[in-house]
C-alpha cells in the first residue's frame, strides 16, 4: 500500500497517464461481410457443425481485423449475423448460441477460456482482439436458461437473444448488448423485458451499441445519443435496401447528421436480399463509405474520425426542423398532387413540370416545401415532391414524416416512388424543407449510382436543406426524414 502522503502524486500521476493516453480521433473501421451460410433445416445440426461453419466465417472476420490493426485501426466493427448468417428456427440456431456473461464479471475469454463453460466463438473474438490490440465488435446469439419461476420463461426453458460483444486491446469482455427491437423475420429470438442502453469509454471517446432495427425507435437509439451522449454508436446490421431512399449509406448517414454522433455501420453482404452498404459516418456526413450490389465480395473501410465530434468547430448547429418551412406564405398547396406508393406508404405526389418552380406537397400535418432549378429539363425523366406523414411498417409499425424530392423510374407517373438507381438530371440548386412535428429528422442526397453527395448541400438553422451549388451528378433523391416517435403503436413482446 502506498503511504498517505504519496497517495496524491499517484493519483495525479494516473490522471496524467490517462488523459496522455486520450486522443482527439481515433481510427475506425467497418468490415462489410459476405457470410457463408448454413444450409436451410429446421433441425439442428450438432455443436461441432455449427462451430465449424462459425470459424469459416471468424476465419474471414479475422483476416479483415488483422489487416484493419495493421492499417492503424483502433476499432473494429462487424456485421450483424456475420458469424452464423440466419435462415433459423428458434430451435434450429440453439447450436450457434453461447452463454454470454455480464461485463462486470471482468473477464478474458482469451486467457481464461473454461471460466464460463464451453465459449468457442467468445475465446476466439477475444483472441483476436487481444492478439492484434484492436477493440472488435461482433455479433453472436447468447442463451439464458430460466423455469417456471419466470413467468415469462419460454416453454423450451431458456431466452435467446440477438447479441453484440465487444471486446477491448486485452481481449476483456467490456460491453454487451441484446437486440430489443427484432426484425419481423426474427422469431428464432426472445425480446429483452427491457432495453438496454449499454454504453462503455475509451481513451478515444465514449461508446454506446445498437443493432440494425433498433435505429429507428427511440429505445435505445435515441437515448444513446441525447441522454447517454455517447460520442459514437457501434451498429453492426443487416440492412435491407429500399429504394429511391432507405438504402443503408443513405439513411444511415442521414441519422449520423441528424442525431450528431459518429455511426460505425458494418452491413452483411449479399446481393440476393439487397443488402449491401456499410460507412464511418459522422455529424457532417460520410468519412468513408461503400455499396456494391454487383459482387459477392466483402470489404474493409477505414476512417480518421473525432474522438468527440461535439467539441469539434465544425459540429453542426442545433436546428429548428420547421422554422423555415412554417414561415413560408408564397408557396400555394399544389392542385396536380396523385398518390403514389412507396413500398407500402401511400404519398402525396406532384410532378415538377418545369425547369425550375416553387412548390408545396402536404399530406396530414405536414407540407413539404421545394424551391428548384434544374439544369436541363429532360423529357424522358420525371421528378417529384412527395410528401408522407403516417405508419410505416405490417407488422410493428412507428411514424414518419418524409418530404422528399426524387426521379421516377419513368415517365409513368403510376411508377413514382418505385426503385430507381441511375438519372441523367443535375440541379443548379434546390431548397427541401418541411414542417416537421418533431426535432428528430434526418437528412440526405443521393446521386445516380447510389452515391452520397457530401460536402454539395447543407442544412441551415432554421431547418431547410439546400445544395451550395449545382449538383456534380445526376440527381435520384433530395429527403428530410423525421421521425415521430410520440406517434408510434406500441410492441407486443413474446417471451415464448
């Protein structure tokens, strides 16, 4: 024990270390993972099959981490169902599951393997991040077995969760986070009772952790960010793509600048079920960010990224969404509106059918507001302003409210709102604003190609988006997407 008088010149001694020790960025990266799959059974395959398809996708997993350590990288972040894909049945992913401890029990897989029982996956996850002295994000399935004492205990005896870990340059055991807001798709899993809201620091910022759904409701997305005030979000996903938006670059970019945080976005790769996209986004836009729907390949990305964007002099200003859209009188509500669906949402539409104009779209409570000028009006592309306040979603369903500027795959008008990925219109400039209910929206542009557009457009204080000049590429999508989480119905949980 050190003696009282030299307790504080320790304790300042470590302080010092320790804020050595901090940086103001830090390298990130995101490994978009093309994973190998099981074979589709109902029935389950034995503990030493299931481990073996898992270490074909860990040998993959491992090879990107080494390579991103090698680069620099501080940090890494894998996808969402990267270690045993999906195509399960709740009884057929029980081989897959490990049981996954609370962080507090303070433990290295790597160098105290049999703690815990049997934890393949979780050793060899530790391994690499001890081995390469890399923080590695990852997700896997965790059990917990429960009796009749719980009222909700499953009839099979146990809960089975939808699992992030993270594992720190030791190989420890520092964060783990359950799934709360599963897929329709998802019935091989159990609903936690409640969210987590599972932060944890680092010497290069403060984390929080979600997966994929969860985005798009307030617990735990929110609550991260504006009452955890995480500096940034670890989301391993498997995102499905929607377009004309809703792809994974765009919207996720788009949350990033309107939450204010850094988003590490690790997508599973696979072409078949549109799912590709992965980026290191922050408060003012992409750092580096890929899409591929045309190979099978995987891909690693890597990005200098701010330690603590909101100290940063460039972080964005607070921003009142419908300050400018409420204060506009000289836009009429357009007569020429017709419905369009997008996916399943049913919006307002109305044609652009000049070069340049001033518009307005409303539906429910709110108006959309466009002020564009195109560069050349082509008569083979139509463009419109769609405007959506209402549900989203067949099965669990939360509200939007979306204005939004984008190419029809033709001059169809019945075609509006379906997918569309290349156009040949470029704008001198356009404004997008809306009067939105609520101060949770999320912007973004997307360019033919499905490329992000940052840098060419900015979102001033009083809430409308406008281009700083004319686009450098043809135009699919200019969208403010807010989200009203007061609106959304409420989930039924299953615990069996």
């Amino acid at each position: 024990m050190l003696p009282s008088q030299a307790l504080l010149p320790a304790v300042v001694f470590a302080l010092a270390a320790l804020q050595a020790l901090a940086s103001d960025t830090f390298m990130a990266a995101v490994y978009e993972h093309a994973v190998i799959l099981p074979d589709p059974t109902e029935e389950p395959v034995s503990p030493s099959h299931a481990l073996a398809l898992m270490n074909k996708n860990m040998d993959v997993l491992e090879g990107a981490i080494k390579e991103a350590a090698q680069q620099g990288a501080h940090i890494i972040v894998t996808p969402e169902d990267g270690i045993y894909g999906w195509r399960f049945t709740r009884e057929s992913i029980y081989p897959y599951l490990e049981d996954i401890p609370d962080p507090v029990v303070n433990w290295i897989p790597c160098t105290d393997p049999s703690r815990f029982g049997p934890a393949p996956v979780q050793v060899r996850l530790s391994c690499m991040a001890r081995n390469n002295s890399i923080y590695v994000v990852a997700n896997i399935g965790d059990k917990k077995p429960c009796d009749s004492s719980d009222p909700s205990c499953p009839r099979d005896g146990r809960y089975q969760y939808n699992t992030d870990v993270v594992y720190d340059t030791q190989g420890k055991l520092v964060a783990r986070y359950h799934k709360y807001n599963l897929f329709r798709g998802e019935t091989q899993f159990n609903y936690p009772k409640e969210p987590e809201a599972v932060t944890f620091e680092t010497p290069f910022g403060k984390f929080g952790i979600f997966t994929c759904f969860d985005m798009l409701f307030y617990e735990p997305a929110v609550v991260l960010v504006s009452k955890m005030q995480v500096d940034t979000v670890l989301f391993p996903t498997a995102w499905m793509n929607v377009l004309p938006f809703l792809t994974a670059i765009e919207f996720h970019s788009a949350w990033a600048m309107g939450m204010g945080v850094n988003l590490l976005s690790a997508n599973t790769h696979n072409t078949s079920m549109a799912m590709t996209g992965d980026g290191l986004f922050t408060p003012e836009g992409p750092a580096a960010y890929h899409y591929d729907s045309a190979t099978e390949e995987g891909h690693l990305l890597l990005a200098e990224l701010s330690a603590h964007p909101r100290l940063s002099p460039t972080y964005p200003p607070a921003i009142n969404w419908s300050l400018y859209a409420t204060s506009i009188k000289k836009f009429p509500e357009e007569n020429n509106t017709f419905l369009g669906a997008v996916r399943k949402d049913i919006f307002t539409f109305s044609e652009l059918r000049h070069r340049d104009g001033n518009y307005t779209v409303c539906q429910g409570d709110l108006c959309c507001h466009l002020v564009y000028q195109m560069s050349n009006k082509r008569e083979d592309e139509v463009y419109v302003l769609g405007a959506f306040d209402g549900l989203h979603g067949s099965v669990i369903k939360y509200h939007w409210q979306i204005c939004s500027l984008l190419k029809c795959p033709s001059t169809d008008l019945s075609t509006c709102g379906q997918p569309v990925e290349t156009a040949q219109t470029k704008f001198e400039m356009f404004s997008l604003s809306g009067t939105f209910g609520t101060s949770y929206v999320f912007p973004e542009v997307l360019y033919s190609g499905v490329q992000l557009a940052p840098g060419e457009f900015e979102v001033l204080r009083d809430g409308h988006l406008k281009s700083k000049c004319r686009t450098s590429k043809p135009l699919i999508t200019a969208t403010l997407f807010g989200r009203l989480y007061e609106k959304d119905l409420p989930i039924l949980c299953e615990f069996s």
